[in-house]
C-alpha cells in the first residue's frame, strides 16, 4: 500500500510541478529557498541516528556526515521551505516523500519568489573507508610459480586490520604439502595470473565454511574488477542451489604487489560448497549407478574423462567422479542421448515423454536467466557451466562461474553467431545461438511454452531485486576505490584494449558506468521480451 501511495504522489508531484509554472502554488509562501535539510532515523531505518545538514544559503549548498558506512544510501529526506518550490530532475519535491541516492552529488532547483532558480548541491560526507583485506603469499625461497600443474609451497598471510569481513586481523597459513599454482584457461595467459591455493587442513577465511582449497580470481579483462562479484549476487538473487562466496581483496606474492583481486571459493564437490553423495566403484547396478556426478560443459575437454553428448554434442567432462566405471560411463552418456533424443522429438512438449523426464525445469530456468541478462557468451552450454546428476533426479544446473566477460565485456558475439545476436545490451543470445560443437539445449528449450512460463514466474519474483543491481554495483565500487587505483597502477590498462573488451573509456569510474547502463538497458529489454502473454513463447 505504501508503494502505491508512492506512485500516486509522484504523479502528483509531475502534475503539480507542470502547472507551477502557470500558477502560484497555494500551499508554500514565496521567500528565499531551503531554510533546514534532514535525514532521519524514522524516516529511513539504516540509520543509526538523525544526519542534520547544514545548509549553507550564500554558495547554496547542503552538507553533512554519515555516521557509519552503509550498502545503501538512498533516503527520503525531511526539508523546511520558504520559496514557492523545490525540484529535482523536474520533479516537484515533497519532504518526506521523495528518494534520493545520497552517495551521489545532488542537485536541488528552488524557485524564488522573484522567479529566479537558485541551484542547491547536496554533498554528503562517509566515514573513512575501511581497507580490503591483503592477502600476502611468499613461496619457499621465492620460487615463482609457472604454471597450473605443480604446486608451490610457502607461506600465506590474510590480514583484515579493518574487520571488513571478519574479527581476526590477521591469520598467517602454511603450505608444507601442496601449496599455490596457476590457475584458468584464457585468463592463465594473460599478465595479471589468478592463482589456486591449498592448505594443509581444513581452514575457514573471512568466516567462510572450512575447506582446504580457494582461488583469487584476477579479473585482468575486467576492467570493473566487479563482473564475477556481480554475477555471484544474481546467482543469490535466482537461488542457485550454490553459489560461491566472493570478497574483493589485494594480494602480493613474495613482496610484488599483484592488484586488486577476487577472493573465492573453490568450486568443488564439499559438503559446505557442491553438496553431493558422489557414486563410489562400487556403485554400478540399479539406481545405485543413477548418482551422484557432478558434470562441467567445457570445450576445451581437458579433465580425464569427457565426452561429447550423442546427439547435440555438448562438450562434457566428469569433475567427479574424475574415472568413472565402464557401467557409469555407459549410464551417464545414455542418459544424455536419452535426454537429448527427448528434447529433440516431436513430441518434446510432452511432460512425461519429453525433456522434463530428464531436465530440471527449475535449475535450467535460473540459469538461462542469469546467462541471459548477462549476455554471457560462455552460457550457450559452451564452457564454465556447471551440471550434476543426482541419484533418482534429473540433470540439474547447480551453480554458476566465470563472468568476467559478460555485461558487454565481449566484442566477439556479433561475429561468433554471424551477426544474429549483437554485443550490446539488446537481442537473445542463450535463446538463439549455437556453438562450434554443437548445439546448445537451451534453443530448443525456449520452444516449449512450459519452460518459458518458469523463466516467466521465476522473472517476475525476482524482478524487484533484478532492479536493486545497479546500486549494489554502486556499493562495490566504493569499496575498491582506493585499491583499484593501486590497480591500475600496477596494470597501466584502463586506456588500452585488452581482449576482448567492447569499450575502452579510460577511466575507472566510465568502467563502472558503463557496466551499470549495459546491466541497465538489458534488464529493461529482458522485461519487456520475457513478459509475453500465457502460454506463447518469448518473442
């Protein structure tokens, strides 16, 4: 109800400030602009008390403090007038009505009572930031680490003096049996390397469930340093059965400052992480053979065993078990044909017949939504996606990664599918396009009405917090503003292409823009092609 006492003021308030310029408003005495600015506490709940604002009439500005760091700052402020209005944006303004986001510059126009328009900018002020966490890595005898076999051993410092994320200011880990290597497949090849590492026992970091092994992604191409980050947030936001936890830091390895990087949890079949009763040897009969796998799509094909599925061809690699038996092979790659055969027939709208005998409808709805709205050119089932098999259930999408090129990071997605899709934020592409192998599920998927009516009830749920994206970009940014400019510092690159980025603006903050009005412009044409009417297919 409150959301639609709202809207009606603001279509009020456009009313009214169209007629003020005909007419003098009868409800505020002409005289001479903002006489008191506030923000509070029972007005906008995350705040911890009251912010009064000086208002300084001789330069027109507003200014005040924050008194403590906040993921949001979008308050409704409470104002005193004595001049005929107040706009913004040409929207009248009503105290204790409208929103505003504080964490940016505002400008206020007041009209006074001779008809001019005196400017007020509103500048609040934030607490120091806190410091990212560093985390410090010095091999044994600083021995550099070359490639992503053999593991380096050393020592590994994780110090948090600001508490950002958890209350241990420092933790120091040795490595005596395994230690750190490189990791990823483009991204390895690129100058700034993202690394794995493995501890001896079982540690939690930053309050995380305990596990042996973590990543620190480098985000080189990534010149928001936010894309991963992003991604992870709508994998919350969809509910993916898991998604991984992923913190900005800094790193150095033995005294070289590396940049800003993203600490992560390693994917991987763990009870706090990929939650799955993995087939034993022994598992070979009955529905005992039937699960648990956990699958990766990758073309590059480089885990022990792999195959491509019989009909559509999709580049499939068992990441657990890694050697499965002759009668689990034998299950899994009929499975698929089976699955594959389903989707394919004419009969493939058939819940009990079709491919929702094989395919959890759910799981592949949150998937191609967030592949979707991120135009992720490795989502057509291609590369880095995820799948299990559990025992006596159905393929299912469990968790995502890899989205540094996603967003309108990818300058190659007009070209990859011959011009059908474009790289910008308009136009299907996870709907429409195929691969180099074969061809991805997800075509034929958005073909039956069924699967489109969930991507649809799952879409609308979510919608709202779809929309609250650009500013929790906001937030993350602000949290590396200090560090990203170490970063880039270190990685001269903000004015240079560095494959395969569609923009290169030059600076940090046109980054970051410019991830927020691609994220922007996609969320609002996905709205508008995914909202068709019931039981027709997405235009």
């Amino acid at each position: 109800m409150k959301r639609i006492t709202l809207i009606v003021l603001a279509a009020l308030s456009l009313i009214c400030l169209a007629s003020c310029t005909e007419k003098e408003p009868e409800f505020i005495e002409p005289g001479g602009g903002i006489i008191s600015f506030a923000l509070l506490k029972a007005d906008n709940p995350t705040l911890i008390e009251d912010v009064i604002c000086t208002v300084n009439n001789q330069d027109s500005t507003i200014t005040g403090m924050f008194p403590e760091l906040l993921d949001d700052y979008r308050m409704i402020p409470t104002f005193e007038l004595d001049c005929e209005y107040l706009a913004c944006d040409g929207r009248l303004q009503l105290s204790g009505v409208n929103v505003q986001d504080f964490a940016n510059v505002i400008t206020y126009e007041a009209k006074m009572k001779d008809g001019s328009i005196r400017r007020y900018t509103v500048k609040m002020s934030f607490p120091v930031k806190p410091d990212l966490p560093v985390i410090s890595i010095k091999t044994v005898n600083g021995q550099k680490i070359t490639d992503k076999k053999n593991y380096i051993k050393g020592t590994v410092t994780i110090s948090d003096p600001s508490g950002l994320y958890w209350d241990t200011p420092e933790l120091v880990l040795e490595m005596t049996k395994d230690g750190i290597r490189g990791r990823g497949n483009t991204t390895w090849d690129m100058p700034k390397k993202p690394y794995k590492l493995k501890f001896d026992e079982k540690v939690s970091i930053f309050g995380l469930p305990k596990d042996k092994e973590w990543v620190i992604l480098a985000n080189y191409a990534d010149k928001s340093l936010l894309r991963n980050v992003v991604a992870m947030k709508l994998s919350e936001i969809v509910d993916m059965e898991w998604t991984p936890a992923m913190l900005p830091v800094e790193v150095y390895l033995n005294d070289e400052y590396l940049g800003c990087y993203t600490f992560s949890e390693h994917k991987k079949v763990s009870s706090g992480r990929v939650n799955l009763d993995i087939v034993s040897e022994t598992d070979n009969t009955g529905d005992l053979v039937t699960g648990d796998y956990y699958f990766e799509i990758e073309s590059r094909q480089d885990e022990t065993t792999c195959f491509l599925s019989a009909v559509n061809h999709i580049p499939m690699m068992f990441c657990e078990p890694e050697v499965p038996t002759s009668q689990q092979l034998k299950y899994v790659t009929e499975y698929f044909r089976d699955a594959e055969l389903a989707l394919n027939s004419a009969d493939f709208t058939n819940p009990s017949t079709g491919w929702q005998k094989y395919i959890d409808i759910e799981s592949f709805a949150k998937t191609f939504i967030v592949n979707e709205l991120t135009k992720n050119i490795d989502g057509n089932m291609r590369k880095s996606s995820f799948m299990s098999k559990k025992r006596g259930k159905k393929l299912e999408m469990i968790h995502l990664w890899d989205y540094d090129l996603t967003l309108g990071n990818c300058d190659y997605i007009a070209s990859t599918t011959g011009g059908m899709c474009s790289d910008g934020p308009e136009g299907w592409f996870i709907k429409v396009s195929a691969m180099d192998q074969g061809i991805s599920w997800f075509i034929r998927l958005c073909e039956d009405p069924a699967f489109c009516a969930e991507v649809k009830r799952i879409w609308n749920e979510i919608y709202p917090q779809l929309q609250e994206i650009p500013y929790f970009i906001d937030r993350q940014a602000r949290l590396i503003d200090d560090a990203q400019v170490r970063n880039f510092e270190r990685w001269d690159i903000l004015d240079k292409y560095v494959w395969p980025n569609k923009v290169v603006t030059g600076k940090y903050s046109s980054e970051v823009a410019y991830l927020k009005d691609f994220y922007t412009k996609r969320l609002e044409w996905m709205n508008a092609a995914v909202n068709v009417k019931e039981g027709e297919i997405f235009r």
